[in-house]
C-alpha cells in the first residue's frame, strides 16, 4: 500500500469553507451520531462555516436506484435542493451520503452534457415549487472535507490510529462504497482503484492500511436486493466475501465511506454470526465497523457514546480500549440526558470464542 | 546522395544497410546513445526461439564495416523539405526515412492490475529482461510456481485509448509461457487471451505445442482485477467465457503482455510537415497496398512500426522496400 | 440460529484455489491432446446427444479441465460414442478416449 502513489494523479478541488450541508437518510436513523460529529468537528474543532437548511429532503436516490423514482422527478428534488442553498448564499455542496454524491454528480455531467435537461428541470421546478437555482461550484462528499482538513485534525489530535499498549499502529481496512468514484474516478481521490480519501486519513491519524484481496468488491448493497426480503442473499453473500478476504489480515477496524456499506459491513457481521455461527475478527468477535467522523471524532478525544457509537451492532468497545480511549462503559446506553435509551440483546457477533463455547448468549 | 534515417532500431538499421547497398549515403540519427532500439532489451524472438543479439549483433557489424554514419544522442527535432533540424543542428538531405518506432504501453496505466504497486506483477518487457539478466524470480527471490499471463494489455482497449491489436503480443505470450515452461518445469502457466490471433509462419505450431507439449492452459476471458494477497501473492478475476462461469485464482506472477502504441514522436513529425495519423496515432502511411512505406510528401518515406505494430521480421522487410523507394524516387531528381 | 427469512447466496466463481486439479491434471497428462481444443465447438455442433439433450463435450470437458467435476460423469454418460466429433475436430483430439477417460477417471465423483 506504501507505493500506491496514483491519487497523486486524481486530484479533485475541493472547497475550503462555506458549505451547505445534505444529509443522509440511512445515517440518519443508523449513525446519526456521525452527521452531528461532522458538524461538531467543522465548526467547532475546525472553525468553518457549514450551513443546513432543515428544509432539505432526501435525494431520493435510494427509490431512484429501486427503479422507483423517475430520473426528471430526482433531478427536480436535486434541483430544489440546489434552490435552498441558493436562497441561503451558498455555492459549494457538501454531502453526507455516497449515494447522494453520486447523484449530485451524475446529474451535474448530465446537465452538462445534455443541457435541454437542465432547462426541463428548471421548468420543472419552478412550476412546482417557484423556485430557481444555481448550479454548485463545488460538490464534495464529506469525507473529501475531512481528507482536506486531515492535517489540521492530526495537529489537533488527543489520540492516534495506534495500539495503546504496544504503540503499534491500528491495522484498517478501508472501503470505499461503489458510487464514490466507480462512477466518476475523476470525482474521487485516488481515482476508483486505488482511492486515498479514507486511507489518507487512516495514513495522516497514525493507523496502517492493510490492502487485501477483495477490497474493491461491492458491500452488496445493491439497492433493489436488500429492499426486498427474499433477495438479500445477494447482499449478505458479497459482504461475506469481503469478511472472509480480510480476516485474515487481522484488521482492528474497518473504516467505511458510504452510509450504505458502514449499515451493511456492520449489521451483516451480525446477521452472518446469528444465522451460520461465523464471525471474523479476534476471539470469536466480529470486526468494528467505523465511519470516518466516527473516526476523526475518537483522534479528535470525543467520547464514543456522543458520537454514537453505541448504536453499532458489532460492539466497538475492544476497538475503544486498544486505542486507549477513556470512556464510561456503564453510560453506553445513556441518552443525552442521562436516560436509560434501552439496550439490544447480547448478540453472538459480540461474545468470544469462550462465552460462545459456554452458550453463555443463549 | 545523402538520405536521414531517423531512428537506429532493426527498421532503421536496415534501411541503412540496404540504401548504402543501393549506392547512397544513408546517415542514421538515434536518440538514445546505443544502437538497436526495443530488440537490445528482448532475450529471445518468436516463433523459433532466436536470440535477439544474433539478429542485432550482424546487422550492428555491418554497420560498423560498410561505416555508416550514425549519430547517436541525438533527437530530431523537425523534418525539413531538404533534411532535418535535430539537437545538433540540421542534416541536410534529399530524403527522410522516419523509423522511429513505437512505445511500450505503459501498464500503470490499467491500474486494476497494480503494476508498479504489487511486486509480482511484471510486463512482458520485464520479463524479457528478468531473462537476459539469466535470473527469473519473485520479488522475494524465490521462484514462481503458479504464474498467469494476461494478454491485450493495451491493446483492444478503449478505456486507454489503444483500439488497435498490437499484433505481436499473443505469440509473444505463448513463446514467454513456453520459455517459462523450460524455466520452471513443475509450474502451472495460465494464458489469460480473449482472441489468439497467430497470424505468422510456425506461430499456430507453437501455440499448439504450447499446448499440448508445454502443458499452458488457455484460459478465455480479460482479467479484470489483480489484487494484492499476503506473501507478495496476487488473486487474480476473469470469466473463464467458454463456460460461462467466473473464475477467480491466486498465482505467484502476473506477467503483463503490454502492447505498442504509437510512437510520442509522431505527433512532432505531424506538426512539423502536415503528415497525418491513424485513429491510434501510428503514422498513416499513403495508401495500405502499393505506397505502404511512402508517405503522403514524396520525400518523406516510413518504415517499421512507425506505421502500425509490426514483428522483427515485417520490420525488416518493410526497411527494403523503403530504401528501394527511396532509391527510385532519388533517380527522378 | 436465526432465521431472517432469507439465505446466503453461494460464490458461483469456479475457485482454482480450492478446486482439486490434480485429477484435471491425470486426465490431460493421459490424454495431452485434449490440451490442444480450441474452443472451435465443431464437436458440440455435431454431437448426436447435444442434438437431444444439454449435452455440451466442449462445456464439459473446459468445465473438468478447471477441476469443476459436479456434473461431468452423468453428462459424458450421455454420450452416444458415434465418433462423429472425433471426425471433425480440427485438432484430431481423441474425443471419444476424453469421454471414456473422464467417465473412468470420475467415477467416483
């Protein structure tokens, strides 16, 4: 991994402050903490403007990849959601969501390139809601703001991507997520094969990528075959095959990019340890799964449970404790006011090869 | 009378040899300090397994008895009507033979195969000189046991705009696979091809013996991937298209059979005399038939693969016949 | 165990790492030429039981060729030993010797 050198060549712009903000839908109700970390991180530990308009809607790029939502009717969402930024004085978009990015971007070159369609939204739009837009400078994914600013994170950083006890570095897995630069290489840094964004934060932070066979396969999201029940083999199968790619280079964590793959890298591992027994990190437990605020935010000194991490279904507390995090194991499942939020039921994906052997979970 | 010949590999030489055979004073002018061009870096030719010194090392003699100026170091800048502008001033001349050859495909270019990032993934030109170096082994030193070649890289592929078939890469591969077979008898070779294009005298023969005597297999399907498996090992992915199925391997080496694209010098002779390329960039020569080594100024003639991907042989005979061009064209002065 | 409601779909790629060659390996060292196909499907275009049935010799012997044996001992036992193949393969391969040895060798499979 130390010689790949080609993100060197895929370079994008990626805007210095300003921002205004989309979110992801899937974050929202499965890592929320992250979208509140990366506010948290810009403004507070960064200082930069980042703007959101409660207004904003989802992209609707899940019904769009379902074959649900119609291109014109995303276009004309998209279209109104570069209206309220706009309104609100901004010009570069920042996105939470892989899905969306991709969107956002494949719209742009389409407009571009066939620019009767950018007429026919703006037609459509301003029927519908009076509105009109500017197209964004600048279109970033908020991991492609975090790589920016990865330097100003290490200089401000409590703890490193290293082994607490051994002052080894965190061996990462990272993953991509498929519409980040499958689509466009150019839009991605480090280009599609050989992407940089999260191994350059990993890189930055201390921690040592690990490459490993099947790294730049698909989650298995797949959009259509994880929305319909009977047809989620197909999505479980290809994170099984990443799983088993990579337990054999003893990862620490994986990091993940896109809302889609941290949902399914995570909560599969669960799925997969329930339905056949297997599990693929050290001692019968499975392999944290990390998105890159979640990341930022533990280098930066957060504590785990404020940026949410208890909300994983592979416990992330033998990550924690590695790095040397001091955190309140007793407070996992307080709310921010101190309430209990409720805990899930001990998960085979969670317990070792010994409580396993003593059926302690059942 | 006085003729440039650009470029001092096989077509160059030859041309060199054959218009001072034919009474004129040919003068070559070579870029780089040695003669010889791509064949001083390759160990042995197709189809019949000829060391490539005993086809340059004669001609080289030749050239050194029949004292033939050469001026190496040196790069042509412009073609002129009456000789050439190069780095050491102009040449004049009443004739210009542009034998500047081609390019080997740079393969960091398919970054899906990681070449220049995994140490087990060669090219075919590495390979060629891991064997005039007399030493083929992995990065670790060790020697290869399962080893794959992967045809067309470069070739056939729009994605790195190179449409064209590089021609000789498919029997280069089974000539590598087969000297790889005598280097390592116990291995297990795969051929990685999407067509098998043997179109020279004994070539088809050596596909079957590499075959049926040598034991390659011949797996039919583009690898789509290379990726890096611990122990400097490298998993490769393809469809084996004969079955219809995906496949999927670890092997010890990847060795990489890159093709040729046109020469960077090409663009220079274009700007600087209005000649045209083909849609790949290779020089386009007047006509494919009757004025394949003229070009389209009657003092301006080409041959080798300046034009298109060409074997040593083809190159050699189009070095003839471009010196007997520009013979009859220097008796209508 | 948990039942979600949904299996795990199983890797359809034929594994070269995994597959057992070694009695690939036995079949063509026996019968070397049938190294030599070249995919022409002469063999499959004229075969009396390909006529009939899904019988494919060309599919199945790449197949057993890559260590993927599942179905080759039924599908070869559909082979009418006419010898037709063998009177057109380009290649001269003993087509019916491949049947024979691959039904022989595979037996037990």
């Amino acid at each position: 991994m130390q010689k790949r050198y080609s993100w060197k060549e895929f370079q994008k712009e990626i805007a210095d402050d300003h921002y205004f903000y989309v979110r992801s839908c899937i974050r929202q109700n499965f890592f929320p903490g992250s979208e509140q970390a990366f506010l948290n991180i810009m403004r507070g530990d960064l200082g930069k403007d980042v703007f959101e308009d409660a207004r904003h809607t989802s992209c609707t790029g899940i019904g769009y990849h379902s074959d649900i939502v119609p291109l014109e009717t995303i276009m004309t969402v998209v279209a109104r959601q570069f209206a309220l930024m706009t309104e609100a004085g901004y010009e570069n978009l920042t996105s939470s969501c892989i899905t969306s990015f991709g969107i956002y971007t494949e719209i742009l070159e389409t407009w571009r390139e066939f620019p009767e369609t950018l007429e026919r939204t703006r037609e459509s739009l301003y029927k519908a809601t009076g509105r009109t837009f500017e197209i964004p400078k600048n279109v970033s994914h908020n991991s492609d703001v975090i790589f920016h600013n990865r330097e100003q994170i290490a200089a401000q950083a409590k703890l490193k991507l290293v082994n607490a006890l051994t002052g080894e570095p965190l061996r990462v897995v990272e993953h991509i997520g498929c519409h980040y630069a499958k689509i466009f290489p150019s839009k991605g840094i480090g280009g599609s094969e050989f992407p940089y964004v999260l191994a350059g934060m990993v890189e930055s932070w201390g921690g040592e990528v690990v490459d490993y066979p099947e790294r730049r396969h698909c989650c298995g999201f797949g959009f259509r075959n994880y929305l319909v029940q009977s047809n989620r083999g197909y999505s479980v199968a290809n994170s099984r095959k990443k799983f088993e790619s990579m337990a054999p280079y003893k990862p620490d964590f994986i990091v993940c990019n896109c809302p889609g793959c941290t949902m399914f890298l995570d909560k599969w591992q669960y799925t997969l340890a329930e339905m056949e027994g297997s599990t693929y990190g050290p001692d019968g437990r499975g392999i944290p799964v990390l998105t890159y605020e979640e990341m930022a935010g533990l280098v930066l000194g957060y504590d785990p449970w404020a940026l949410g991490m208890q909300m994983h279904q592979v416990d992330v507390e033998p990550l924690l404790d590695k790095m040397g995090v001091d955190y309140d194991p007793s407070s996992k499942y307080l709310g921010k006011k101190g309430k209990f939020i409720g805990a899930p039921e001990v998960a085979t994906v969670n317990c070792s090869a010994v409580d396993k052997f003593y059926r302690i979970k059942r | 009378m006085k003729v440039t010949i650009i470029g001092g590999g096989v077509a160059g030489i030859q041309t060199a040899l054959a218009l001072k055979g034919l009474g004129h004073d040919p003068v070559i002018i070579e870029k780089e300090d040695t003669l010889g061009g791509k064949l001083r870096g390759w160990h042995r030719l197709f189809p019949v397994m000829t060391p490539a010194r005993d086809v340059l090392e004669p001609m080289l003699k030749q050239l050194r008895d029949q004292q033939i100026e050469v001026m190496a170091s040196t790069e042509v800048q412009a073609i002129e009507s009456d000789g050439v502008v190069t780095s050491r001033g102009k040449v004049e001349s009443r004739a210009t033979v542009v034998c500047s050859g081609f390019d080997l495909f740079d393969a960091t270019l398919k970054e899906e195969y990681g070449y220049g990032i995994y140490d087990n993934v060669i090219t075919s030109a590495d390979l060629e000189q891991m064997m005039n170096n007399g030493k083929i082994a992995l990065a670790d030193g060790t020697q290869p046991h399962r080893i794959a070649f992967l045809h067309c890289v470069g070739s056939r592929d729009e994605k790195v705009q190179q449409r064209h078939c590089s021609k000789v890469c498919c029997v280069t591969g089974v000539k590598q696979a087969i000297e790889m077979r005598r280097w390592f008898p116990h291995s297990e070779i795969y051929n990685f091809y999407m067509d098998i294009r043997m179109f020279g005298p004994g070539y088809e023969e050596m596909y079957r013996s590499a075959q049926q005597e040598h034991g390659i297999q011949f797996i039919r399907g583009r690898i789509s991937e290379a990726a890096p498996v611990k122990g400097g090992k490298v998993q490769i992915k393809a469809e084996d298209t004969l079955v219809g199925r995906p496949l999927k391997m670890t092997v010890d080496m990847l060795v990489l059979l890159i093709g040729m694209t046109a020469g960077c010098s090409n663009s220079r002779w274009t700007e600087c005399t209005g000649l045209s390329q083909s849609d790949s960039h290779f020089m386009r020569p007047l006509d494919m038939f009757e004025g394949n080594v003229r070009s389209e100024l009657p003092n301006v003639f080409y041959a080798g693969t300046v034009t298109s991907p060409k074997t040593i042989g083809e190159s050699l005979n189009e070095a003839n016949a471009a010196a007997m061009r520009v013979a009859a064209y220097l008796e209508t002065l | 165990m948990i039942d979600f409601g949904f299996g795990v779909n199983t890797a359809r790629a034929i594994n070269m790492d995994t597959n057992d060659l070694d009695t690939a390996r036995e079949i063509f060292d026996r019968l070397p030429d049938l190294q030599a196909c070249m995919a022409c499907g002469s063999c499959t275009a004229t075969c009396t039981a390909g006529a009939i049935t899904s019988f494919n010799f060309r599919k199945v012997h790449t197949l057993v060729r890559r260590g993927e044996y599942g179905e080759a001992y039924a599908e070869m036992s559909k082979c009418m030993l006419c010898g037709k193949c063998r009177l057109v393969c380009p290649r001269g391969i003993n087509t019916r010797g491949v049947v024979l040895l691959i039904k022989k060798k595979l037996g037990d499979y």
